[in-house]
C-alpha cells in the first residue's frame, strides 16, 4: 500500500470515527479539510482525494447506466466516504439502491434508498433525483409491496 492509500484509509477512518458522536451534526467540509492537514494530508493530497471522490462518482454514474447496480453503490460509497457533500453522491446511492432494490424485490434496499435520498435532500432540497427516488420509493411502501415503478 501507497503512503497516499494509507492516508486515504486513515481519513475516511476518521471521518467515520469523528460523526459517529453526533450523527445529528455532520462535519462540514472545512471541517473535514481541518481534520485531514490535521492528520498530516497536505493541499495537494487533498485535491488528490477530492479529485478521486469525483472519479469513483463517475464510475458509479457509468456503472448506473449500464444497470450495474452492485458496483455503483460500491463506487458511490467511495466518493461519499471521501467527500460527503459530493454533489449527488447520495442521490446516485439512493437511485442505485432503488433499482437493485426493484431488480431482487428487496424492502430493505428500498429503505436504504430513501435514506440516502433524504441525506441528499439535506444538503440540496431541490434535488429532483432525490425527490424522485424518495416519491417511488413511499409510494411503494405506501402501496404495501413492491412494483415495477421505475424512475428516470
């Protein structure tokens, strides 16, 4: 393992380590920046980790389209571990998490995509992929068993 993998494996252990005494009050992104140089990340290496969150968003976006699911929550779990406030990071786990929840007719995927469709409603509450995943989502639950209602 690289010096960078092993200081990335140390900020995402971090990250974890410092919301789990409030879960209410997420570490802002300065804040996870703070923590990092803390930790010895420099500028540079933040960018690099940023700069990877982006990648493995897009890989999950890339592995999304072509139905893929199990590995674009893999890869969208990445970029949010990295960056939590990654624009749309949570609502491609959430759409990730509604299909494959779709494709094995599983009520406790879908509990998982409205979950992270309103994580990602907190930091945009405009976010029509969240609020699509999130409308499906009750009205399968409301309807009391799963459907074959899709979203776009």
């Amino acid at each position: 393992m690289s010096f960078s993998e092993e200081k990335f494996r140390d900020h995402i252990k971090q990250v974890v380590k410092s919301q789990s005494y409030d879960i209410d009050r997420p570490l802002t992104l300065p804040e996870l920046k703070e923590l990092a140089e803390g930790m010895g990340v420099s500028e540079r290496e933040w960018n690099e980790l940023m700069i990877k969150a982006e990648q493995s968003l897009n890989s999950a976006l890339g592995h999304l389209k072509v139905e893929n699911y199990t590995d674009a929550i893999e890869m969208a779990e990445e970029a949010t571990s990295i960056n939590p406030y990654i624009k749309d990071g949570n609502a491609i786990l959430a759409q990730s998490y509604y299909k494959l929840a779709l494709v094995d007719k599983n009520d406790e995927l879908l509990t998982k995509a409205a979950n992270y469709a309103r994580m990602e409603l907190k930091n945009d509450p405009m976010d029509s992929l969240a609020l699509n995943v999130l409308s499906a989502v009750e009205s399968i639950q409301k309807e009391g068993k799963m459907s074959s209602k899709t979203i776009r």
